[in-house]
C-alpha cells in the first residue's frame, strides 16, 4: 500500500510527524483527522513498491467484475460512494483499488461518477467512458454497467478463441522451425565433412542440401542482415502512421488471414457501437468513440469518412455501405435498421451473426494451418533423408563398381 509522509498539528498544538498508509492521498489525511491530526503537509513517500504498483495494468476481467458489482450495488439503492469505498477493500489489483479510491475521493469533491472515471483513460476506455456519461444523463446506470460488463465478458471470449486457435499451429510452427535449424546448423555440418573425405561424386538432391547447409554455415551474416530488416519493418509498422496504413492494408488482403482480421473488426465495431447507441449515447458521440478504439488504420479511415457523411445529413447505412468494409450481409442489417429505426436490434444481431463466423473462421483457419505445418515440416524432412540416402546409395554404388 503506499505511504505518505505527514506533518500535522495534534490536540494539544504540538507539530506531530510520521508516515501513514492510505490508497490515495485524501484517504491518508482522512485516517489523520480521525486521530484528531490537523494536516499541515501531506505528500506520497516514493519507494520502488510504489512505482511498481502505479505501472502495474488493470486487466479487462477486473474491469468485467467492477462492472458487474456496480451494478449490483446501483440497483440495490446504495450509494455510488459507498459503493466505491466497499470495492476498494475487495480489490486484489493494487493497483485497481488505488484507482478506485481516487474515484472515490473525487466524488467527495463534487465530481460525477463519469467524471471521476474519465480521469483514468487507461483503466476506462474511451466507450466505457461515453456509455457512463449517457447513463448518469438517462438514471439508467445499473443497466448500463450491465451492458458494459457483457460486452466485455464477450470480448474476451472473443480474444481467448483467437488466441486458442493462433497458439497450436503457433508453436507447431515453431517447433518445425526449430527441427530445421537443428538439421541445418547441427547434423548437416557433420555430412558435409564426411563426405568431403570421399572421392565420389554426389548426387544433384545432395549437392543441393549441402549448398543449402554452405549458405546457412558461411553465409549468416546475410541471414542476420535480412532478419534485421524484417524487424525494422516490423518496428516501422508498429510506430510510425505510414507504417501502421501499409501495414493494416497488406494485412487486410492476405488470403484467409485477411478475412479473418476483418470478422474481428466487424464483430467488435458492431458490439461497442450497440453498446453505446442502446445506452441512449447520441448516435454521432458514439460513431466517434467506435471510430477511436478501432484498431485498424483502414478501418479507422473509412469509418471517420462515414462518420463525416453522417453529419452532413447523408444518414448511416449509406455512408457505412460506401465505404466499402463491410460485406452483404452487414449492409443488409444495416438499411433495414435505418428504415425500421431499429438500429440498434439490427447491431446487436448482427454482433451475434459475426461473433458466430469469428468462430467459425477461426476453426477453418486452424484447420487449413495445421496439414499446411505438417506437409512443410514433411516436405523438409523428406528433402533431407533423400538426399542423404541418395548419397549414401550413390557412393556404395560408386565403390561397389569400382
């Protein structure tokens, strides 16, 4: 817990000092007036716990069951504030339950339960942060929380699927890469010089491999060198704005991978923006907060060129089936809610129909990677025994003759 270092002024008017641990730094000049301490100077002791707590992240299943228990807590008719103050004690994130504290403090200083919230953009997404403002606007805040809880109990089924179906071919991949590093770096060294003693002629699957082993033994520093600049590429795509766009173009129009990462966006773009425009979020605000937390560049661009139509009067279903990156069936969804002014059922149904495809996608993906991982490895492996067996088979031949 941190600690704060404190001068006050004690009942009888002497000058008191100390160190007091509170979450925040109104907790601890709290705890000092309920010793009869007046607070003269308060300030946080800086330690290497502290800084270590103050970086840790607050994952999103925290955020889940904050959520949840805040809904709970509004529906049954208890404070926001005390409801604050409870959490705090229950929290196993350090550094969550600092953050809740301060929320706390700040609405003993006035300010509104979004308002507190929105002072920490790291722990509340910018979504989070829109459907919290519209909720204190409307009183519906317990359903609201409600919503936002699903939505990000969804969103990490989501990601966890991703992650099953991407890790075994993953480290399938791996292990195939590493099995040739070994027969490359390690076994085929040992053939080359075995059969450089001899006087035979190699066959040409043989002659091959070892050119194959020469260049990977002589000739690593090229290795090395083009390795280097796929991670200079690599870091170019991941920092710069020009990097990000050709990164997320390229990754858009690679074969099934590209359909894949599309799905995703589609499904996640059509859950926050339900999410929002169900909380009662003006349908702009909310085309903007969904704009935001795109992660695509792509995505980003064309939904911002959308979002620009919108506001010049051109409707929503146009402008979103015009910018091209949504299939059929979306911008079916989508026109029927703009003329049945069901807008938001059509997102809702349309986030199941896309997180049913996600999934299956990410089946078919893993299906079509794994015989693709074992043909590669099978492919290698083969090329290797041949040609090892060509040559020994060659060189008896070539004695027996002899």
């Amino acid at each position: 817990m941190p600690k704060f270092k404190y001068s006050a002024i004690g009942p009888d008017g002497a000058t008191v000092s100390g160190v007091e641990e509170a979450l925040t730094l109104g907790g601890a000049r709290r705890a000092l007036v309920s010793r009869d301490l007046a607070p003269v100077e308060v300030k946080e002791k800086r330690n290497v716990f502290t800084l270590d707590i103050t970086k840790k992240r607050v994952k999103r299943r925290d955020l889940m069951h904050f959520s949840r228990q805040m809904a709970v807590f509004t529906r049954a008719g208890i404070p926001v504030l005390e409801a604050l103050d409870v959490m705090t004690e229950e929290r196993g994130n350090k550094r969550f339950a600092v953050v809740i504290a301060e929320m706390a403090d700040a609405l003993r200083g006035g300010d509104t339960f979004s308002g507190a919230a929105s002072a920490h953009p790291d722990v509340f997404p910018p979504y989070y942060l829109g459907i919290l403002r519209s909720a204190e606007l409307s009183g519906n805040l317990d359903t609201s929380l409600d919503q936002l809880a699903d939505y990000i109990e969804r969103d990490i089924e989501a990601r966890r699927k991703v992650i099953s179906a991407v890790s075994y071919p993953a480290i399938v991949m791996g292990f195939a890469i590493l099995a040739i590093i070994v027969i490359v770096a390690i076994a085929l060294p040992h053939f080359k010089t075995f059969f450089a003693t001899l006087t035979a002629k190699l066959p040409l699957v043989t002659r091959m491999l070892m050119g194959v082993a020469n260049f990977f033994t002589n000739d690593w520093r090229v290795i090395v060198g083009v390795l280097a600049f796929v991670a200079v590429l690599v870091t170019l795509g991941m920092v710069t704005k020009k990097g990000r766009e050709i990164r997320d173009t390229v990754l858009l129009k690679v074969p099934v991978a590209g359909d894949l990462v599309l799905t995703a966006l589609i499904e996640r773009f059509c859950r926050i923006l339900y999410s929002m425009v169900s909380s009662g979020v003006p349908l702009p605000d909310a085309l903007l907060v969904t704009t935001q937390t795109t992660t695509n560049f792509v995505f980003r661009q064309g939904l911002t060129r959308a979002r620009t139509a919108m506001l010049r009067g051109e409707g929503l279903a146009g402008p979103l089936n015009a910018s091209g990156l949504f299939p059929a069936t979306a911008r079916h969804m989508f026109l029927v809610g703009e003329r049945t002014g069901t807008m938001d059922d059509q997102l809702e149904t349309a986030a199941t129909y896309y997180d049913r495809e996600l999934e299956y996608k990410l089946n078919r993906f893993t299906a079509l990677f794994e015989p693709a991982v074992i043909v590669f490895v099978g492919v290698v492996v083969g090329f290797v025994a041949v040609a090892l067996i060509a040559a020994m088979y060659g060189i008896y031949r070539q004695v027996h003759l002899a």
